[in-house]
C-alpha cells in the first residue's frame, strides 16, 4: 500500500495529473486515487513535495515508459549479487496478482526470474484463469523448467494449464516443424496468441545465461551465435542488437512460441534484470510489443543512459 501510495503521490504532485487520469493510468477506481492521496499525506509521504527513498526509482520508472514507449514499468532496488532474480520475480508476482481477473488467459516463458515469480505467488486463486506455457520442456527436471514454472503458476492461482508437451531443444529444424504440425500442439500455440497477458523473460549470452549453463546449447554453439552478433534471447529465439531475430541454426531447433506471435497479446510484461543484461533488454524492448517492464535500477540506468532506443518491431514496425 505505501509503494502504491506514492506512486499515487508522484503523479499527483510531481506530473499534476488530475485523480481521473491517475485512475486510468494504474487501473484504479477513482475512490481508491483519493483514499491513496490522503494515505501519502498523512504518512508523512507528501510535504510540500514528494520525499521517499522510493523516489528516484519512480522517476527512472518514467524515464523507461517515455523513452521506450511502455505503459507503465516497476524498478526494484539495486539487489547484491545472485538476488537479482528473486527481487525482480517477487515484484513481477505482485504485478500478477494485482493485474490479473477472472476468466483471463496468462502466457509465461521461463527461466531464473519466472521461476523465482512463481515461487513468490502463494496461494492466490484467480476464477477461471488459464496458464499457458509458452515453451516446450527440459528433459531433466529443474525448476526453471518451462513446464515447471507454468504449473507452479497454475497451481498458485489454481489455474487450467496447457503445456507444449515436446521437448524445448530438438536436434534438427525438420522436427521442430513436424512437432508444430501436430493437432495439440498447435491449439496451445493458438491459444497463445490469444492471451490476455504474456510475462516474458529475456536471457543474455554470456555462458552462465540459462540455455548455455543448463548445457541446451552447446558452449560451440554459443560462440557461433555470438560471432553471429547474437545479444540475448526472448523465448530462446537469438536476439541482435536491434532486436531482430538472427538467420541462425539454433533458432530453427527452438520448441518455442516466436516472439512475433505474441503480437496480439494486450499486455506483454518483461521481468529481468542485471546491468549485464541491459544489451539483450534494449534487444527485446525492440522485438517485442512490451506494454510493462519489471527491472531494477542498474539495468533500467544502464537502458536510460546508453543509446537511442531501436525502431519497436513489436509494435507495428
């Protein structure tokens, strides 16, 4: 409530928004806009101006929303070494629960910082939900298994979920095509595309990156893919770094919705984090029509201060 309040607070007093418009803005009534303002001054939030150790990552959240044509973005603190992940996961559950409704479809991709989200739900039923992994599996079961962090997810809003029953990396193009030809698999990819909201995460190249360390692709591999000017990955589809998906072998061996496909998806959110993956963030910001970015400050410095941001392919290029 004190995070919301101040952000409530930021608009109000700092960008002048009118409570109308910071009700459309955050999805909240106009009753709750005006209890919120009057949390903020009398906790003390409000004097005069906006002082709140939440401050400076507000408006480096409005710096990302103008810069990179979001709605809206969620800058956590910085975090120490290995907990990136966790807090980026924790704030992108909260986004979950207070953002999704009954009878919506919810597309989830994979990796440390989804598998972290789906841990920090909890029990939070939503009625009617549906789960669709957007990725096929790992045939060693870890718990940045695709199919693991879409049935944690289910389970916690106790959720229908539909899995691409296939494994995520095959041997050669020719399967990946014949697998998508199947019936099944191609109503979950359909029902994909359908979704209400996608949550994505976006991996870099570097060889502790999830598809290298979990040993999906090989280390030669690897390289070939950077000489070819590869800088992360979203949905295990090779990013350059104007956010085009690069001509590359490993691409065409993916069991994975392309990123294109989600073009439809009315709220496509992006949680990761770390200053090392800024390079691979600016790709996906490109690729993809993200409408929320979940980070932490030194990713969103680094994607605030480096260059000019690509034309959004996502979103319309």
């Amino acid at each position: 409530m004190h995070d919301l309040a101040v952000r409530v607070a930021w608009h109000a007093f700092v960008e002048g928004r009118t409570q109308a418009e910071i009700a459309a803005a955050l999805d909240l009534s106009r009753t709750k806009v005006a209890r919120l303002v009057a949390v903020a001054r009398d906790s003390g939030v409000v004097n005069i101006h906006v002082r709140a150790a939440h401050t400076a990552r507000i408006a480096r959240e409005r710096e990302l929303v103008a810069r990179f044509g979001l709605t809206d973005a969620i800058v956590v603190p910085a975090a120490a070494p290995g907990a990136v992940e966790a807090q980026i996961g924790a704030a992108a559950g909260a986004f979950l629960r207070a953002t999704l409704r009954a009878g919506n479809t919810v597309a989830v991709g994979w990796g440390a910082t989804l598998s972290a989200c789906a841990r920090a739900l909890g029990a939070s039923p939503v009625p009617q939900l549906t789960v669709v992994s957007l990725l096929g599996g790992m045939t060693h079961s870890r718990a940045v298994n695709p199919s693991a962090v879409a049935r944690r997810m289910a389970d916690a809003f106790a959720a229908t979920c539909h899995q691409i029953t296939a494994p995520l990396v095959v041997a050669h193009a020719a399967t990946c095509e014949r697998l998508w030809r199947e019936p099944g698999l191609a109503r979950v990819r359909a029902r994909a595309r359908r979704a209400d909201l996608a949550l994505v995460s976006v991996g870099g190249t570097d060889p502790d990156a999830t598809l290298f360390r979990e040993g999906l692709v090989s280390e030669a591999e690897r390289r070939s893919l950077v000489e070819a000017g590869a800088v992360g990955d979203v949905l295990c589809q090779f990013l350059d770094a104007v956010g085009a998906v690069l001509d590359h072998p490993v691409n065409r061996r993916m069991v994975a919705v392309p990123p294109s496909e989600l073009a439809q998806v009315r709220e496509v959110v992006v949680a990761s984090g770390g200053a090392r993956k800024a390079r691979a963030l600016r790709a996906a910001l490109a690729a993809l029509p993200v409408t929320v970015l979940i980070t932490d400050e030194s990713a969103a410095r680094a994607l605030v201060e480096g260059p000019a941001p690509a034309r959004r392919r996502g979103a319309g290029a």
